[in-house]
C-alpha cells in the first residue's frame, strides 16, 4: 500500500492555512526541524494523525521533550533517516555519512538551510531531501513544501509546493 508523505521544515512558529490545503490527502507529514511553536504539530495533527517531527537548532521547550534530534524509521521499504542539520550529498555535516552508511539510508531528509534541495546520492544510493523553509523567517526566496510517494520500496511523484514569500 503507497503513502503519500507531506515534507516540511523550518516553520518558526508559522503557520500557513495552505499546509492543511496541499497535505490533506497525505498519510503522514515529516517536519524536519525548526518547528518553532509546539502549535505547529498539534495543528499538523489536525490533519492527519502520523506527524513524524525533529526538533532544530531553535527549537525549545515542548517541541525538544517532544521531538528527537534525529528520526530513524522504515515505512513502504525505505529506511528514512531525518534531522535538522545533516549536510546534502558532497557535503554531509561530520558524521553523518558513515551514520548513513550504518543504518543503510534509502531517503534522508534535513531542513536548517532554508534551501530546497532534492539530491541524488550515487555513492550512497540515496535521496537526500531538503524540503526548504515553510515559514517566512529566513533568507529563502521562495517558501517551499514537497510531496513525495513511498511505494513498496520506490520513492516516485515527487512534488514541489511553491508558497511565495507572503508572512504568516
């Protein structure tokens, strides 16, 4: 059975009412760190009950007791590793590609960089995934939402949701 998995980060408190629009069919949403205002994931779980989250670098309070620094998990066959800061393919953050290598990654996904990015790893045979920033905080032209489908062990359809830069 496929799930359609929503993916966002960098919120900062921001919520945007187009979340709920553009995740509505989804079966679970990822968060990928800087939540900002734990209010983001109960409002996340409003619309589907599987919110998977990471807590960021700005992250405090409930979201830290809430929200692990990293995710490991396996859903429809992928092994998916999340955190907030990670590094991308060519420049993964210390560490990280022997973690990679370890728990045999199929999908990694990080946020921190405001920057969207959806990376081909060919060493690591893996897709890394940075949603970009959802919230208007940050340096990011473009606020940026992705949709992706995991199905028995392929990752097909993948989506970019533009948002615009409009404040919250």
């Amino acid at each position: 059975m496929s799930k359609l998995i929503g993916i966002l980060s960098d919120t900062h408190s921001c919520w945007d009412d187009r979340y709920a629009k553009h995740f509505a069919k989804c079966d679970e949403i990822w968060h990928a760190g800087d939540v900002g205002d734990i209010d983001v994931i109960r409002r996340l779980e409003a619309i589907v009950p599987v919110v998977r989250a990471v807590s960021g670098n700005i992250d405090h309070g409930e979201v830290c007791r809430r929200c692990r620094e990293v995710e490991n998990f396996t859903i429809e066959g992928i092994n998916v590793w999340m955190t907030h800061i990670g590094g991308y393919p060519g420049r993964y953050a210390p560490g990280v590609m022997r973690l990679l290598r370890d728990n045999n990654v199929n999908l990694m996904v990080t946020g921190h960089s405001h920057i969207l990015k959806v990376m081909w790893d060919k060493e690591m045979n893996l897709l890394h995934i940075n949603p970009g920033a959802a919230g208007y905080h940050g340096w990011q032209k473009e606020r940026t939402l992705i949709r992706l489908t995991i199905d028995n062990g392929n990752m097909r359809d993948l989506e970019v949701i533009e948002l615009g830069k409009v404040k919250c």
